[in-house]
C-alpha cells in the first residue's frame, strides 16, 4: 500500500490509464480499449476504482496532482513575475497533452456539474488564484484591487492557453501574454 492507501497495483493502472487519457482524451473513455491499451482488463479496473466514474475521479485528481506541483514550484516576487513562471510552463511544448486534458476536464466541469467532473474547474481557479495571491504583497492582495488584478492575470494567461493549444502559435500568445504582464510592472502588484 502507498502513503494515500492505494496498492502498488493500483498505483500502476492509474500512471498507465492517466498516460493513456493524456494522449486520448476523455471524450470517449472506455474501459474495454483502456484497459487494453494499459495491460488490464475491465473488470480489474472496476473492482480497483469501484467504477468509470471512480476511475475519472481518480484520474482528474492526478491531473490536478500534476497542476498543484507546479504550483508549488513557484516563487514569484510579484504578480507580473508569477505570471511569467506560469506562462513559461503553460506555454512549453512538453506539456501541451497534459494542457488539453485540463482544459478538456475543466469545460466537462463546467457542463456536467455533478459526477467526477464537481468543481474540477472551481478548484482549479481557486488553486490559481492562491498561487497569484501569494505573489502579490500584502497591501495588495487583501484589497478587492487585488483580488481584481490576479483574476485579470488568470483570465489573460487561460484565454492565451486556450488560443495556444487551439492555434500552435507560441509566438502571438507570448506577445499577448507579456504584453499584459508588462503593465503589472508599471503598477504596483
């Protein structure tokens, strides 16, 4: 058993069936192509997550696993500054699967509140937004100002994600994006 109470084996099918949905997608999840595709079976599968749904809850908490590292690797000295460390991993080529999947689970939160899908999108702003305030001095960041211009930073850098994995065009959304987090730099975070 790991730390979080999984078993080694379970543990395993999840990092495989998470490579496959970051490939595939969720759009259309099913467990008999899936557990083929990683070396299972689906009744393996249901009888380790209880279900699909048990399943895709698992696999959206390891996508946010992902998101919460890179979160936690920030240290920003400003909000402009944390923008620029997001932007720089949201825009890298490595991550551009992992990105779609987000995106993909986040609209599904947004059209099927209930299920797996509950507050995926809700907790991912919020986690943003935690990781931009911290960025932001303290006079700042306790005002409504404050909370106003890191919601800015986080539409602008979503929207520029958005336009990047619709479009491929890195250099367009950089401009943008800097373009945005320059006038941070004039004012005061």
């Amino acid at each position: 058993m790991t730390a979080d109470g999984a078993s080694a084996r379970e543990t395993e099918l999840l990092e495989a069936a998470y490579g496959y949905v970051t490939e595939h997608g969720f759009a259309e999840l099913s467990l008999r192509p899936l557990a083929a595709a990683i070396g299972s079976s689906p009744r393996v599968l249901l009888f380790l997550f209880g279900s699909k749904e048990g399943l895709t809850r698992a696999l959206l908490a390891r996508a946010r696993a992902d998101e919460l590292e890179l979160l936690d690797r920030i240290r920003a000295t400003g909000l402009a500054d944390a923008g620029r460390q997001v932007w720089s991993w949201l825009a890298a080529a490595e991550h551009r699967s992992l990105l779609t999947l987000w995106l993909e689970a986040y609209g599904r939160s947004l059209t099927e509140p209930t299920g797996p899908w509950a507050d995926f999108a809700e907790r991912t702003v919020r986690d943003w937004l935690g990781v931009l305030a911290a960025a932001q001095p303290a006079p700042v960041r306790d005002t409504p100002d404050g909370l106003a211009r890191r919601t800015l930073v986080l539409a602008v850098l979503r929207g520029a994600l958005m336009d990047l994995l619709a479009t491929g065009d890195e250099e367009r959304t950089a401009a943008a994006v800097d373009m945005h987090l320059a006038t941070l730099d004039v004012r005061a975070n």
